[in-house]
C-alpha cells in the first residue's frame, strides 16, 4: 500500500502545482479587471493546499525507498512541505497576500525544478557536452615499443600502445547512456553503475555483472532485450546504445571485465594501415581463454618448463607478422594454448626463399623449436638462425649445411635437441658442438662423422645421447 | 576470367540497424534444425536470436573448444597406428603363460570363465580345453620382456616398446569391436580417431590430408574392413581418412580424366569455387565449406601423392632394413615405407590395416605367417623413425580390436588349434613419443583369460591417445542433434603410468 500510495507522488505533484498556479493566475486576473473572484480564489489555494498534502505525504514514503539521491530529497522534501505550508497560509491569511504568493511561486519552481532533477536526471535541460575521454586515455598513456618492425615493412610504422578498455571505451558508455539514472544522482533499482564497486554490488535485486558471461549478466542483457519488454534498458523513449557501444560492452564482460587490466593494441601511423589496425581485438592472454576449459597440470618435457626463457605472450605479435608467416605457408604453432613459446614449421614453404628466414626474427623472443628439414638451408642462412636465440629444438636434417654452420650454432644458448642427420658435417663440426651447454640430443645418421669423432666428443660431453643410426638387426 | 557478382544486399538497405555479418545471416536459408535454433522465440525473435548467437566476434560452442587445443603440451605430433584387423592372439605373441604347458587338453575351471557368454562359435562345445602357445617365449632386451619366437625383430627392438597386457573391450565380434576401437562406440555413424585428431589439431602440410590410411594387399582377408572405419562421422567431411591404394591410382578419382589438361581444371575449379561461394553465402552449410576444401587439397594432392608415393628413390639399405617384401607396393612392409614417408611429411595420423590374425583354426601356422609378414617391417619402422629423430615426436601404436581365448576351439591338436574371440584381455603396444619405453603394463591370470593387474580400457586407451596428442578427452567435444560428443564418449580416464 505505501508503495502504490508512494508511486502516486509523480502524479499528484501536478495538482498543486496545476491549482495553486491557476490561484495565482485568477489573482492577477481579478486585478486588471476588477471583477470579483475572491470566492474562486479561495477555493483554489485551498484545494491546491490539501492536494500539496497530499504530494507531501505522497513524496515522503516514496522517499522512504531509498533509490534517490538523499542530498536532493532533502531540498525537495522541504522545499515541498514548505510549499503546502504556504499555501494552507494564503487561504487562511488574507493580508500580504500578494507578498506570499510571490514567495509561493518561486517556491513552486524550486520544488518542481528539484523534482524534476531527481526524476530527469541532473542533465535533462543542458545535455553534457560529449567528452573526449577516450582520446584522452589514449594519448596520455606514453607509447610503448613492443615490436621491432623496421625490416617488415618500412611504409608502415606502428606503435603499441596500452590503454585501460574499462576507462577508455566502457565508461563513456556508461556516462552518457546509464548514469542519469544510474549514479549518484538517481540510484533506480538501488544500481549505481559510476565505480567499480557499485558495478560490482549490482542493484538491490541482483548482480548486474558476471564476469565472462555477457548474457547473464543485466549490464548487457538488459541492452538487447526487445525495446518493448519492460526490462529493457535504456527505457523506451530513451536514447539507446549504438550497436557498437553494445558490441563493446559484450566483450568487455566476456572477456572478464576487468577494471584495471591495460591491454596492448596497435596504433598504425599510416592511414591506410589505419583500416587494418581498426580489425585489431586488443586480447589479452587471461582473457582469451577464460572460457569453459580447466586446466589440467602438466608434467611436460624440457621444451615446456623453462624458467630461464621468459617471452612475451604471442598474442602481443603484430597481426601484420603473423599475417606474413601465413602467406609464405610458415606453420607457427604454440606449444600448447597456455604457453607463449611457438614452433616453426617450414614444411609448407616450399620452394626455399632464404628471406623467409629473415621473418623468424620477429618471434625469436617465443620461438623455441624450429624445423627446417629437407630444404636447401645453407652455411650462410645459419647465421640467422644464430640469432634466434631461445630455440631449444632445431632440425636441419637433409639439408646443404656443413662445419661452418655448427660454428654459427655453438652460439645458441639454450640448443638442446639438434638433428643433423643426411649433411655433411664432419668430426671437426662436431667438436665445435662441445660448446653447447644445454645439449641433450644429437641425430648424426647418414653423416661423416666416424667413431673416433663420436669419442672424443662424449670425452668432453658424455651426457649428450648420440643418435648415429647403426643398427642392424641380427639376422634370424 | 570474370568474376560472378551478387547484388550487395546492404547497399539497399542503408539505415538497417544490424551488423552486415547478422544482415547476412538472416538472409540465408537455413535448414529446419538451425531455423528453429534461432528463432527460439518464434519469428518476431529472430533478429534477436542472431543479436545474441550470431555476433561477428561471438564464437561457437566449436570454435571455442578448437581454439583452446591443444589445451596440453603435445609429446607427440604424429601418430602411426598399426592396426592388426582379426584379433591377434596374445599367447602366441606377448602374454607368456608357461603354466599352461602342463594342463593341455583340461577343460577351463569354470571359476576362470565365470560364467561368461561366448561366441556362437564355441559355446556350444562339449569341452573348452585348454592349449598351450605352440611357439615358445625368450625375455630381450634390458627390460627382459617375454617374446614370442614369432617376433624375432621386434624383440630387438623391444626396450622401445610399452607393452600393454591388460586391454579390454566390451565387444566380442568383429565389426562392432572394431568400430568400437576406432570410433568410441559399437554402431557406426561416429567420427574415428584419426577424424578427431584432424578435425581438433587440423593438417600441419597442406597438400595432404591430416588422415591416411593403407591397407595392406598382402593380407589374407579373412574380415573385411569397411571405409567408415576411417569415417569422419558427423565431422565435417574434410576429416575422413583418406585411404591410398597401391595400384595406378593410389587416390581414387584424384588424377584428371584423360585428354584434360591442369590448367582446365585450374579453371573449372575456380569456377567451381565462385559457384560454392554463393552457395556458402546462401545456406551457410559446413559442409559447403568442407566440399570447398576438398576441392582445394584434391588439385594440390594431384602433385604431392605422386611424390610422396613413390618409393623408388630409397636407398637400398632401407629395402634391407623393412625385408623381402617391402618392394612390393602395397605390402605391409611397403606400406610402413610409405607410412615413414608420409610422417616425414608432417601427417597428422598414418593407420595401417593388416588383415588376417583371425585364427578360429589353423592358428599356429596362420600366426606364424601373419607374423612373418609384419614383424621385420614393424621393427623397422621404429629403426627408421629413431634414426631419423622422429620417435621424439612420433607415437606408434600396434594391436588388434579384440584378443582370443585360452582354449581351443574346434579340434585340439598340439600343431593345429583354433582360438575363438576373446575380449576380456588382449595384448598391445605403443612406442615413441610420450611413453615409458621398456615397459610392461598391467597383468593377466594364469590362464590370460581376466585381468589381475592395471586394466585398460578401450576408452582409456583412446584417452591416453588423445592426451599424448596435447588434447583432453573430456574437452575435444562436438555438438551434434542436441548432444555433445567425445570420441572416449562418457568415460575413459587417462593411463598416467606409461606416459612420461
């Protein structure tokens, strides 16, 4: 009852108001035209007086649900009592009318106005200029160079820039379509929706976020709902999300809402380039695969567990990079789905173009296994490879390499599996390889490495397993 | 040559509220099942159905789950999966029961069998008896495993191996046991291992499938194989096995018809593909795709298969190494040749069939023969991969779908006995990537007929598979008429011992 007697308030406000004016209407009326309306005027403050009651009383238990703002209330609340007060005065007193209902139509204004902010919002008269505060957020965070892309393509420069998405794309959203009555002006619903922990609190029914998890989550359900359900937000006749303000808000939750997380993105100089950079989904690594899969501990070999390689998740390469490994048929595949160490394939670039090599740099951070099987590498394209310098596994079998080429690898710092079967190499190539501290594995089949090589480099390095292919089965 | 043109449907609608990717969406025809999925709400909800499912950046449910594999370090990239079609025996191969020596001829004690049904083919027996392996078993290698005298080669190789004693199925005929095997399930109609792994990890070379299969032609074929073994199911049909043959076309239909020249059909197909492009655009249908595809591989495999088929170009000490036969194309022996080559070249899964260890007679000289045939080549082929450095990251896998009974059935003869099917254990192998080598797994009774040790079942086999490929089998789903599919279906746990 005193909620519907509550809700009554919006409409009862509009008899006083309605009366008292048409008083003070028939009061100048009576003025120029000297006719008598003394009666008529009577009765106008005095119904106008009673039904300010009544919006008083209205008023108050509709204030009781605590879903406005209680500074504005407050003024509201007096401003109105004072209002009915006055008005009850001008029936009863005859004398200073005309200084009294002076003072009761500027009461009326401020009260009306005070209500109106509570129900319209602070803005409803002077819209807020548009703020620029997504270009803000942009340009004040200092650009930071994440990839080396002079040898790419020297047309286009492009820098890596990290920005805060909650404060650059959602707020914005939030500020011109929700906070009117979402904020600390209005709380409809009991929801604020003006800093993370009220977002987070949700409204007094339900949470209106769950992270990862757009459609159960009212934030961005209540957007796509049909315009006529009553749950739909912003409400009919409002001004309503652009799709790609709803786009926007749909990703932010499933990829986990976070309110701190600053993600890189490119930001393309070249205005053609500019179209490209604008497909780029800023993703982060926790973000992408926060769906549905648990993940299950591994116990994985030396390839996996590498505490003294630290790179960069791949996630971070430029678009353009990788787009380039897929044209020349370069396999790059991740370890597995939570590592950001890659594997190179080049079983698919074929015929060899030595500059395919070159692109390699651009992952030398996450490459850690590399194969280069049955292609014509020679000497010269391992002083590339030299430079890659977290590969753990290289495989240069069937290839036109010789001892020169181990001279270049010996460089490699964390070389743990080489395959070298079907070259040319020698004993004096070998021995360059005693120089590889983390070597584990060695295939030298079909090569001309001889006995003698092998012992005297298992005198230096007895731990490296030799594969050299002689086995032979004994005949049956 | 001119390109076919469609008229832009956006550019007639200018100030429609929609995505152009949810524009195109709605336009299409769609099949009943998907029509009535988004339009769950009738027709009005309709465009709210694609707001919801069908955004531009909103995955599905399958996208999703490829997206994360694999979701566990891969140990091994490739797998070759040595099938041996009929059942082989266990006793006379790796399950060393001396205790039977001494009961030839005694009918099983029923508290082994435990009132367990058999075949139509012996249960109506008189007796069960009991018979002995007719070939004896020496230990090899630093793991001193038991090994038939059968195996000669492969006990040379046996420190290589995991051997697995203790496999089961629920199947006790042929057709169902092996499906079950291949497939997760008894009926046909769902996808096989292979299909999984290339539809989960995709092909690594473009110009072969990610699935091959060869079927040996030197095998005696006592039970058929059937080409839904290597089906794709309800998978897009991009990956089926594809099976290559050893005669002159080693695809079927894969060459151009005669007097028709490359660059016509270069032509024909980019026709084609224009056509299936609007088609694609009209029905959305995967299988659109996946015909588009094929199409693609098909032209590209035109050079690759030639190449990669041809085995002439081996060194000599490599025909030593795989034996007599592994000249004769299509051999056993050859096949495992060619199955080297085609792992060389980054193949995703290689599965030989070799038919024949069907022995409900005649087994000891049926398996010596069997044996012959595949022995040398198997063992070679582990030679060949380690040598080569591929046994890093190349899984081998060797079994049949179901092993065979303790005692004989038909006639018992010392030199010529039959063994009917038995499900209950059997003996397999795996070697390579991702397992313990040296190693014996899990344990029979004395009578090889219940598993007293570490059971394996099919489905665990299977999951441990899919696992040592970098992939959870509880994860690799794919959603089909309403449920979810794992090829391990609702069960299978991993066999964490043997892997390393």
């Amino acid at each position: 009852m005193t909620y519907f007697l509550g809700h009554l308030h919006p409409l009862l406000v509009h008899l006083p108001i309605g009366i008292l004016l048409f008083g003070i209407l028939m009061m100048i009326y009576q003025q120029l035209t000297a006719k008598d309306m003394n009666q008529a005027i009577s009765f106008s403050f005095l119904a106008g007086s009673i039904t300010a009651l009544f919006s008083c009383v209205a008023g108050w238990l509709l204030a009781q649900s605590g879903e406005y703002d209680e500074v504005l209330i407050q003024k509201h609340q007096w401003a109105g009592i004072t209002t009915a007060i006055l008005s009850f005065a001008i029936y009863f007193i005859r004398r200073f009318r005309w200084v009294m209902v002076l003072m009761l139509a500027i009461l009326l204004t401020i009260t009306g106005h005070y209500g109106a902010t509570i129900t319209h919002g602070e803005h409803y008269f002077f819209p807020p200029i548009k703020d620029n505060d997504k270009i803000k957020a942009i340009s004040n965070d200092t650009p930071i160079n994440l990839i080396d892309t002079t040898p790419i393509n020297k047309k286009d420069t492009f820098k890596v820039v990290q920005y805060n998405i909650y404060q650059a794309e959602i707020v914005p959203i939030l500020k011109t379509n929700c906070y009117n009555c979402h904020s600390a002006a209005k709380q409809k619903e009991g929801l604020r929706l003006d800093t993370e922990s009220f977002i987070k609190k949700g409204s007094k029914n339900s949470l209106v976020l769950i992270t990862g998890d757009p459609l159960n989550s009212l934030l961005y359900s209540s957007l796509v709902l049909s315009i006529d359900d009553e749950k739909h937000m912003p409400p009919k006749g409002k001004h309503q999300l652009t799709q790609n303000e709803i786009q926007s808000i749909r990703k932010w939750i499933q990829n986990g809402a976070s309110f701190k997380t600053r993600v890189d993105t490119i930001y393309v100089k070249n205005r053609l380039a500019n179209h490209l950079s604008s497909q780029v989904e800023p993703l982060t690594k926790e973000k992408k695969y926060n769906n549905t899969f648990k993940q299950i501990p591994n116990n994985q070999p030396a390839l996996i567990h590498s505490p003294e390689i630290s790179a960069k998740n791949p996630d971070t390469l430029s678009k353009i990079v990788l787009n380039l490994f897929q044209q020349k048929n370069i396999i790059l595949t991740p370890i597995n789905k939570e590592s950001n160490y890659l594997m190179a394939n080049f079983v698919n670039a074929v015929p060899f173009d030595k500059s395919n090599l070159l692109l390699l740099k651009q992952i030398k951070q996450q490459l850690v296994a590399l194969k280069l099987s049955n292609l014509p590498i020679k000497d010269e394209d391992i002083k590339i490879i030299a430079g890659l310098y977290n590969i753990k596994k290289l495989q240069l079998e069937n290839t036109a390499i010789t001892n020169l080429s181990l001279e270049y690898l010996q460089q490699l710092p964390q070389l743990q599996t080489l395959n070298l079967y079907g070259t040319n190499i020698t004993d004096d190539g070998l021995y360059k390889l005693t120089q590889c501290k983390n070597l584990s594995v060695l295939y030298l089949w079909r090569t001309n490495i001889t006995e003698q090589g092998i012992t005297k480099f298992k005198m230096i390095k007895p731990a490296v397993k030799i594969e050299i292919g002689d086995f032979k089965f004994q005949a049956k | 040559m001119q390109p076919l043109q469609k008229d832009n449907i956006m550019s007639s609608i200018p100030h429609f509220n929609l995505l152009t990717s949810e524009l195109a969406d709605l336009n299409r025809k769609l099949e009943r099942r998907d029509f009535l999925k988004r339009t769950a709400g009738g027709l009005g909800a309709m465009a709210l159905g694609s707001l919801l499912t069908n955004n531009a950046s909103a995955k599905s449910f399958e996208q999703q789950i490829l997206d994360a594999l694999p979701t566990i370090a891969p140990k091994a990239k490739r797998v070759v999966y040595l099938f041996m079609s009929g059942g082989p025996s266990q006793f006379e191969t790796f399950d060393y029961k001396p205790t039977l020596n001494n009961m030839l001829g005694q009918q099983l004690p029923d508290s082994v069998r435990n009132g367990q049904r058999l075949t139509g083919m012996s249960a109506n027996q008189a007796i069960l008896p009991i018979i002995p392996s007719a070939y004896n078993f020496n230990q090899y290698g630093k793991s001193q495993t038991w090994v038939s005298e059968l195996l000669p080669y492969t006990a040379q190789v046996i420190d290589e191996l995991c051997v697995i004693k203790s496999m089961y199925t629920e199947q006790i005929n042929h057709d169902p046991a092996l499906t079950f095997f291949q497939t997760g399930h008894q009926l046909p109609g769902r996808p096989s291992i292979g299909s999984w792994l290339s539809y989960g990890l995709g092909s690594e070379n473009k110009n072969l499938p990610a699935f091959i299969v060869l079927v040996s032609k030197n095998a005696s074929r006592d039970q058929p194989l059937y080409a839904r073994l290597w089906g794709n199911g309800f998978l897009p049909s991009q990956h089926q096995g594809v099976q290559f043959r050893s005669g002159k076309d080693p695809v079927l239909f894969l060459n151009n018809p005669e007097g028709y020249d490359g660059e016509d059909r270069k032509e024909m197909l980019q026709y084609l593909s224009q056509l299936n492009h609007l088609q694609n655009d009209e029905w959305g249908d995967a299988e659109i795709n996946a015909r588009m595809s094929q199409y693609e591989l098909a032209f590209r495999m035109q050079t690759s298969v030639p190449d990669v088929m041809d085995i002439s170009n081996e060194k000599e000490e490599v025909f030593e190494l795989y034996g007599p036969e592994s000249r004769d194309k299509g051999s056993y022996a050859a096949n495992c040749i060619l199955a080297r080559k085609l792992l060389e070249k980054d193949v995703r899964f290689v599965q030989l069939y070799h038919q024949g260890w069907d022995h409900h007679g005649g087994l000891p000289q049926g398996i010596k023969y069997q044996c012959k045939q595949t022995d040398q080549p198997t063992a070679a082929l582990i030679v060949d991969l380690k040598r080569r450095g591929m046994l890093d990251d190349t899984l081998v896998i060797w079994g049949g779908e179901f092993g065979r009974t303790v005692y004989s059935q038909g006639k018992i003869d010392k030199e010529n006995y039959g063994r009917d099917h038995h499900p209950r254990c059997f003996t397999m192998w795996m070697a390579g990537a991702g397992v313990k080598p040296g190693m014996t797994y899990g344990q029979t009774d004395d009578f090889s007929y219940n598993i007293v040790k570490n059971p394996v079942h099919v489905h665990d086999f299977q999951a441990t598979l899919l696992q040592i490929m970098g992939i959870n089998h509880e994860q690799l789903i794919y959603k089909y008429q309403g449920r979810r599919f794992r090829l391990t279906d609702v069960s299978g746990k991993i066999i964490n011992d043997i892997l390393t």
